[in-house]
C-alpha cells in the first residue's frame, strides 16, 4: 500500500481550517478530522462519478472508491 501524502495533507488542512473557523475548540480533534475526510472522500466520489459521465445509480461504487483511496494516505 502506497501513501498518498499530498492527500492526508489536505485532509489535515481542512480539519485545522474547520476548527479555526469554529474558535478552535478543545479535545475534538477527531470531530474535525473526521469532518474533513468525509468532505474529501465525498469530493473525490463526485469528482470521479463526473469523470465517468455521470452513469445512473453508481453513487455506492464512487463513495466506497474514493474511501479505499483515502486508507491509502
């Protein structure tokens, strides 16, 4: 398994904006970070179904590749 080290990188990017943005609140770190994941998995499955030309009831088979994509980083 390879590490997708630009993509973790967002991940946490994101986390740190959602908490600065929300007057950094203490000891919810993995709300965050969770938050941000789900945003970029939900943004590559998007990105991909695009790329595909939008086939028809596929969304289960975009969501489930873009979160193998995310345990790669």
């Amino acid at each position: 398994m390879h590490k997708n080290s630009a993509l973790a990188e967002r991940v946490r990017d994101t986390a740190y904006f959602l908490w600065e943005q929300d007057g950094r609140p203490e000891g919810r770190a993995m709300d965050y970070w969770l938050r941000a994941k789900h945003m970029h998995q939900r943004q590559l499955a998007y990105d991909q179904w695009l790329a595909d030309g939008t086939p028809p009831d596929r969304s289960d088979l975009y969501w489930h590749a873009a979160g193998q994509e995310l345990k790669k980083k």
